[in-house]
C-alpha cells in the first residue's frame, strides 16, 4: 500500500512539472508538501522509520 501512495506522491510531482514546464522550487514543493495529507500506511511506515532511527546505540548523546 505504501507503494500506491508513494506513486501518488510521485504522479503529483509530475503533474507539478509538468504544469510549471521546469523542476518546482523548495517552497514550491513544500506547499505542495502541505497539502498532501498522509495515508494510514504512510504513517506506520513513518512510525517504524522514528522508531528504529531512535533505537539506542549506546553511543554518546548531544542533547
């Protein structure tokens, strides 16, 4: 599932480029960021993804 709405993310995108004729800018994308509201399987994917970049190394902390 997460693949279909990666696709939609990427089928976004195109129309994007395609619409302005040239690569979108930072702001551009990210108001188009804000706009696009997340799936349920993007949110579990993103949920996993925080979960593991915060699994302890035991390494030192900066904060």
């Amino acid at each position: 599932m997460a693949e279909k709405s990666l696709a939609s993310w990427v089928q976004r995108l195109a129309g994007v480029r395609k619409t302005l004729g040239r690569e979108p800018t930072l702001a551009e994308l990210l108001r188009l960021c804000s706009m696009h509201k997340m799936s349920e399987a993007e949110v579990q994917t993103q949920a996993k993804s925080w979960a593991r970049a915060n699994i302890s190394t035991d390494g030192p902390r900066f904060d």
